[in-house]
C-alpha cells in the first residue's frame, strides 16, 4: 500500500485523572495534534498501597482514552505531564499501548495488523478484567494478595450470551465492571493466576481477563 499514513505507528493513551478533569485532557490533547477522545466514568480503590502508586486518593475518576500516531500520541502525553504533573500524590497517571489495527477511525489508516504488539523490554502490563457487576471488589482482592498495588473500576455492559437472563420472562443484559490494573512484569503472572483461580475465569460467563504491554508510564512511582 503506498500510502504513508499506513506505515505510521499508532498508540492508545490511557490517562486516568480526577472526575471533571476528562473534558481538559482531551482539549490539551486536541491542541498538541489528537483527533478526539473518549472519556469513562469510574472509581479507584482506597488501600494505601494503591494510593502510593496510582494516587488514587480520589475515589471518583475519568478515563480518558485516545489514539494518534506515535509521535503525536508522545507529544501530547508529555504536554499532559507537564500541565498536570502526574508524578505529584493524586495528579493523575497515563500509559501508552501499541495498537496493531485501527478501523473505522477517519484521522488514522491502518490497514495491516502489525505483529509486533508494545515496545521491548516493558517494564509494566496493563490486566484487563471484566466481570459481572459487585465482583470487581474480589478481582482487586485476589491481584493484591498476589502482589498488585491496586487498580481502576470502570463500569460497563455486557452482551455475551452468557451473561444474558431473564427476569419476569425479558431478556436482561446485567451490568459489568471493568477492573484495569497495572502492574510491574514481574508480578504479572501471579496477579492474572490469583485473578483467575478466585474468579472462575476459566468457567464460562464468570469473567474475561487480557494482557497488555505498556510502553510508557507517567506518574507511576
């Protein structure tokens, strides 16, 4: 394919700031190049460990998400940090994922799926786990007794076939949380066994749980 943009190199940016600050980091983002983002409400834990590593003091959190080409994805984190000096208590921190495809995003061409999937030697992972509404309190309990520091509550909704019921003959999709955690590689095995082993993973309609690598990280300490 000859056009260039196919050859560029996308990341999604994940920032995770304060509730009523998601509106700011995209319109910094959009300045510094970004097309547009999108933002999720959610909650971080309160264990003290959590807070000396994701400064979660806020129970209240957005998450803001966004995608652009590496080097104006790099930008505009960086112009984020310095705004908001995530590396200060309860400032917020932001992470950066490789993206192997992009479809339906009119700003970014990807036509081929890239097999390499984050940068080497990463020294965190982004563990994604979706499960029913009410369990992600037990998600975070079993990756701390493996070594986790804490993590971010998202709500959600799901539409798998095993997590529809009925109620009074209607056909109900139950509400879901999704629980991301970062941690140092090191620690990622045993946190997703623990995960697993308490949640039933493996049993169908108990929960999804993925892996990422994490190329960049600011405010973690």
């Amino acid at each position: 394919m000859d056009n260039s943009s196919a050859n560029n190199k996308y990341e999604l940016v994940f920032v995770i700031v304060n509730y009523g600050l998601g509106s700011k980091i995209i319109k910094i983002a959009k300045q510094n190049g970004v097309s547009g983002g999108t933002i999720f409400l959610g909650k971080g834990t309160s264990n003290s460990h959590i807070l000396k590593l994701l400064d979660l003091t806020d129970i209240r959190k957005e998450i803001v998400l966004f995608i652009a080409e590496k080097q104006i994805a790099e930008k505009a984190v960086q112009e984020l940090n310095r705004k908001y000096e995530f590396q200060k208590p309860d400032h917020g921190i932001a992470f950066t994922i490789s993206v192997n495809r992009i479809i339906g995003a009119r700003n970014c061409v990807s036509s081929e799926v890239r097999e390499s999937g984050g940068e080497k030697n990463s020294m965190h992972n982004a563990i994604f786990v979706v499960v029913d509404r009410g369990n992600a309190e037990k998600v975070l309990e079993a990756a701390t007794v493996a070594g986790s520091r804490g993590g971010t509550i998202i709500n959600a909704r799901g539409s798998g076939i095993h997590e529809n019921c009925k109620l009074f003959s209607m056909l109900i999709e139950p509400e879901k949380e999704i629980v991301l955690i970062l941690a140092e590689t090191e620690f990622t095995e045993a946190i997703a066994a623990s995960i697993r082993e308490k949640m039933d993973i493996d049993k169908p309609g108990k929960g999804i749980m993925f892996i990422l690598d994490v190329n960049k990280t600011y405010g973690l300490v």
